[in-house]
C-alpha cells in the first residue's frame, strides 16, 4: 500500500492550469476560471475532498473571492508555501484558509500576520489600526483568538502610545461596531481609564445636541469592570463617576440614573443626590489649585498653549487638546466668523474638568486703522475645588489674573459655556448662568478707555488655544 502524501508539499506550481491534469474548474468573477487537480485540492482541503468525493463537484463557485485571492490560495496548495501572499490579500486568504479547513495553511497565515503585518517599519496609526482590524474581523469571524493575544503583545512598541491609539480608534464612537467595541475593550486590557477617557469625550460631544444615552456608551459601561477601576485608580474612577452623575441631570440624559445605580454602585443619600460609596482623598484633585491673590500674566505664559483642530468650519464642534507651543501658532489655526454675523459673535465652548491653574485663549481677530489686530481675552481656573475663574481682558483690564473674577460660577466639572460679543459689551454665560457682563467703555480701567475701542470693532476671525490638558470643545456661530 502507498504511503499517504503528507501536505503541505510540492507539487509544482507549473500544473496549474493544466490542460492534463486540471479535473477540478474554479468559477471567479466575470467569468474568469481556475484549472486545478482535484486530487492535489483534496489532499489539502478535507471540505474540498468532499465535495469532489462524496458530493462528486467538478465545478466549485469562488466568486466571494478575487482572482488574486484564489490564485494566490491555490499556489499555495500546490507549493506548500505563501510566497505569494502580501498584505493587501492577507485578510481573505486567510478566510479560504479558514473555509477549507487548510490547517497547515492558517497556520502560515497567522506566522505572516505576526512577521509581516506586525512588523511596523514606519509605526504609524495606519499601520496599527489595519493589522488592529484584521485581528478583530480574525476573532469575531473566524473564532481565531491567537489574533488579538498577538496584536495586544505588541502595544509595548507602539511609538504612539496605546493610550493615544485608543483615543484616535475611538474617536467616531457612535458609529463603531459591537465588533470595534469588543477589540478596545481588548486593547486596553486592565487598564479601564483608557476606556473612560475615550467614553468621556464622546458624551462630552453628545452633550452638544439634544441625544439619547446611546447604545454603544451602555455597552461600553457595562463591560467595563468598575469595581477593579474604583479599586486601582480611585481617583479616576472618582472623576469618571461624578461626570456621569452630573450628564444624568441633564434631561436628555436621564436614563443613565438607573445606569449609575446598578453599574456605579451608587445610591441616593439624604438629600437625594447621589453618592458614591467610594472613599478617597479630596486633595488628590486638586493638587494644582491656586491662591486667590493676584497672579501677573507674564508673556511667557500667555505664549504657552496652542490649538490642534481638524475642521475650521462654524458648523462643527472642534475638540481641542493642549500642546505646548507658541499662542502665536494657534492663531494660525483660525475659525472664520461667517459675513452675515454683524451684530453679535457667539463662541460657544464645553469643558468637562476644572483644570485648577489651566488658561484658555480667545483671541478675537478685529481690522482697527488698517490693520489686522487681536483683542484677547484670558479666563483661568484658579481654584478648582471652588471653581473659581478669574479673568483678563487685554487692552480693559489689569494684565494679571486674581484681580477680576466670574459671579456665581456653577460648581460642576461638565461647564457649557456662551461668549457673546457685540460692539459695546461681551457677555458670558456658564450653564446657563450669567457669570460675566462686561461693557468695554463703562467696566474697562480708566488708563484703558482708548484702547476698549479696539473691542468694538466686529471679529472677523477668532484663533483658540488652551492648556487644558483634555475635553474642550467650540463652535463659533
């Protein structure tokens, strides 16, 4: 009795597409064909065997594939080898692999998943997220799990940082699949204020318009094991925590008060708010909270926070994160004030932390004797436990923090703020609460009067900068 032939082997890749020995006829698309020998496919593929022994097929459909893709599975059956294989057919070769039941061959594909795909020559996010994918689909689909234990192992040598993948990967939240969700969930690993950070600056977003609690943050919060989070970064989760009690105030988000009590372990105490039954250190969040005297604004720290933004159209909400450059590159940066605003200038900002010594810019662009000028308006968080705000209007008030102050500042984390400017006032308010009306002739220093006439004049551009180190959000209107 012969012995069996052992695959994978070499059977020569000249016989493909023999007139001779091509018994067996694969169907691609546009009615392209492959002549294989059915012998050859049978020892490789116990699916393909059958269909030609027990179901007697001449002929096998393949057109859920590419002409590449087949030709590419097929070389591989009659060479035993994944010469052929590249990147870009990597995905569906290996789903052959899986649908055929090549053994042999799925294990080649995940050795080139681990010493090619994950072989990031320029580590770059795009690099990162398509083998990120290929893990996921290879886990969800294919049951391979061997995938994403892989592509975890390599968060260690990510130049961008697991953190700084994850808040990209997430960023279009609302839109991503159970799918997606599952491999973040992965990807950060024991690690959940990863996972709560990236949901805050989604609610942060959906606090902009009217929404629903969505599906993906309630599947986001029930998988995340806030027990272990609560007992490993206490004072995150404390942050996490009251965020999520202060967004289910807001109507539209009152569904997420049943949430906050299964999910939270939270309950209502004597005065009907809620509490937590986490215990922790009140200084822990307010290390950097500052004195109420007066503080001078040098230059240096006026140049010391600048914008990154990825739209520039009034219509959006552009979040800004803090980076440390020159104010003067943030003005390059701008957001156009539309032609038919002549009579008001709304900036329109969230913030979701007190961030106690943090200062954010609004540099209104103005045309004053011919030129392009900038009108420039300061607010800082001095004291983030009282949430107090003080504030610098160059050109009308003293150049230094602590000598004007904000009234009736809202004592939350979540603030939704309104600038309104118009020729002789700017007036600010902060969940709605007016918290600043400032006329530029009647409120400004007396050695400023003349230089008030500068706020006058209508924006026709605003740049914003920011050292907050997360979570703002403008829209000009």
């Amino acid at each position: 009795m012969a012995p069996r032939i052992k695959v994978p082997a070499d059977f020569g890749r000249e016989h493909i597409n023999s007139e001779v020995h091509g018994n067996l006829i694969l169907k691609l698309k546009d009615g392209e064909q492959i002549r294989a020998n059915s012998m050859i496919m049978s020892l490789n593929s116990p699916v393909i065997n059958n269909l030609i022994s027990d179901l007697c097929q001449s002929t096998l459909e393949m057109d859920d594939f590419s002409a590449e893709v087949v030709n590419c599975f097929v070389d591989c059956m009659y060479t035993g080898e994944i010469e052929k294989l590249q990147k870009d057919i990597f995905e569906d070769v290996n789903k052959m692999a899986h649908a055929f039941k090549v053994s042999w061959l799925s294990k080649k594909c995940l050795k080139f998943y681990q010493t090619d795909i994950l072989n990031f020559e320029r580590n770059t996010y795009d690099e990162i997220v398509f083998a990120c994918e290929i893990a996921s689909r290879a886990h969800t689909h294919l049951k391979q799990t061997k995938y994403v234990k892989n592509f975890i192992k390599t968060a260690a040598s990510w130049k961008i940082g697991k953190s700084i993948f994850m808040q990209r990967y997430m960023a279009d939240f609302s839109h991503l699949s159970k799918r997606q969700l599952n491999m973040a969930i992965a990807i950060a690993e024991n690690d959940h204020r990863i996972l709560a950070t990236c949901l805050v600056s989604h609610l942060s977003i959906t606090l902009l318009t009217p929404k629903e609690f969505d599906e993906n943050s309630l599947y986001l919060l029930e998988n995340i094991d806030l027990k272990r989070f609560s007992r490993e970064f206490p004072s995150n989760f404390l942050e996490f925590s009251r965020f999520l009690t202060e967004i289910s105030e807001i109507s539209s988000f009152k569904s997420i008060q049943p949430i906050l009590e299964k999910l939270v372990g939270v309950n209502e105490n004597e005065d009907g708010k809620i509490a937590s039954n986490l215990s922790y250190s009140q200084t822990s969040l307010c290390t950097n909270s500052c004195d109420s005297e007066a503080e001078e604004l040098s230059d240096d720290e006026s140049n010391s926070c600048a914008i990154q933004t990825d739209c520039d159209t009034s219509k959006d909400w552009t979040k800004i994160s803090r980076c440390d450059c020159d104010v003067s590159d943030a003005e390059k940066t701008i957001i156009e004030v539309k032609d038919e605003l002549k009579d008001q200038t709304v900036v329109e900002m969230v913030t979701t932390k007190n961030d106690a010594g943090s200062i954010i810019l609004f540099s209104y662009q103005v045309l004053f004797n011919r030129k392009t000028i900038s009108t420039k308006l300061f607010i800082k968080c001095v004291d983030a436990k009282q949430s107090r705000w003080s504030y610098v209007l160059k050109g009308c008030t003293e150049f230094a923090f602590g000598k004007r102050y904000f009234d009736n500042m809202p004592n939350s984390n979540v603030k939704m703020w309104k600038f309104t400017k118009t020729s002789t006032d700017i007036m600010i308010t902060c969940n709605d609460v007016n918290v600043l009306e400032f006329n530029f002739k009647a409120d400004s220093n007396k050695e400023f009067q003349d230089s008030s006439k500068k706020w006058s004049r209508r924006p026709i551009a605003i740049g914003i900068a920011s050292q907050f180190s997360e979570h703002t959000f403008v829209k000009v209107t």
